[in-house]
C-alpha cells in the first residue's frame, strides 16, 4: 500500500494517544537498527508482505519482512520514522532491492501494535508487552537471506 494510507492508518489508531500531542509519521530508508538517535525509541517488528521485481515481474511472498520505527515525543510533538526493509529477485543479476507491499490488515497490526509501544515507552504506560501477530501469507518456498536488507543488517530472526 502506499505511504499515505500508512499514514492515514496511523492517525486513525494514534488519536487515542495523549490530548493534545501531535502524532506523525514519515518514511525513512536510513534509520539504522540500534541505533536510534539520542532521545528516540526503537520498535523492531516483522510481518507479511508482497515483493515484484521491477526487472523480470516475478513476485514472491514473505513472512519475514522487517519494519523498524524510531519514535520521538517532545514539547507535545510525537515523531515516528519507519522503514520497511526490502528484498530483491533470487533469478535476477543483478537485482534491485524491492519496496515490501504489506497488506491494509497488516499495516492496522503494525500500526496497532506501534500505538501500544508508543504508550509504553512515550508515555511510560504499565502495559503488558505482547504483541498482536501480523496476518501470515501463503509462502511456498523458505527464505533466502542472501536476498533480504533484514537478514543483511542482522534483524530479520527477531519479532
């Protein structure tokens, strides 16, 4: 989905966060996983997603998809960064890192999930850590880790 209907999903499930704070997020592919900046928290969550090749057309799903978000709160002013980690075409050489197509259901879990986070680590909220699981794709074939930005940067095996 695009990146505003990530957006509009955030606003929707962030409203409920403190009167008066103002919540938004924004799309940043050099967040760096642990490794937030001073004064930012960091929230590690996969789901599932679609990738095509913008080279061959082949698309492939996976449930090893991994999405970081570095939030912020300060002088009522709430920032999330998220970036969603890519994959790229195991028949293509050499093949483009792809953008992850994740689902309306799973961006609401990711968001939902997200907006308990913030409550816990913003707002210091008491609140029980689980996390609600993303909606799981029909995958055929195992991952291949050569091939996913996760993997590569060292978070893909966490949930």
């Amino acid at each position: 989905m695009a990146q505003q209907d990530w957006t509009t999903i955030f606003k929707i499930k962030a409203k409920n966060l403190n009167q008066g704070d103002s919540w938004r997020l924004e799309f940043d592919d050099s967040l760096v996983p642990d490794n937030p900046n001073p004064g930012w928290e960091q929230y590690i969550r996969n789901s599932g997603a679609r990738f095509k090749c913008s080279k061959c057309g082949r698309s492939w799903p996976s449930n090893r998809v991994m999405v970081v978000f570095h939030m912020r709160l300060t002088a009522k002013r709430g920032i999330v960064k998220v970036r969603r980690f890519r994959q790229n075409c195991k028949t293509c050489n050499p093949a483009p890192m792809e953008t992850p197509s994740i689902t309306r259901e799973n961006i609401e879990i990711l968001m939902e999930n997200l907006v308990k986070k913030i409550r816990i680590k913003c707002y210091h909220e008491h609140l029980d850590t689980g996390c609600r699981p993303s909606a799981p794709l029909d995958v055929k074939s195992p991952h291949e880790p050569s091939h996913c930005e996760g993997c590569m940067a060292g978070i893909c095996n966490r949930s």
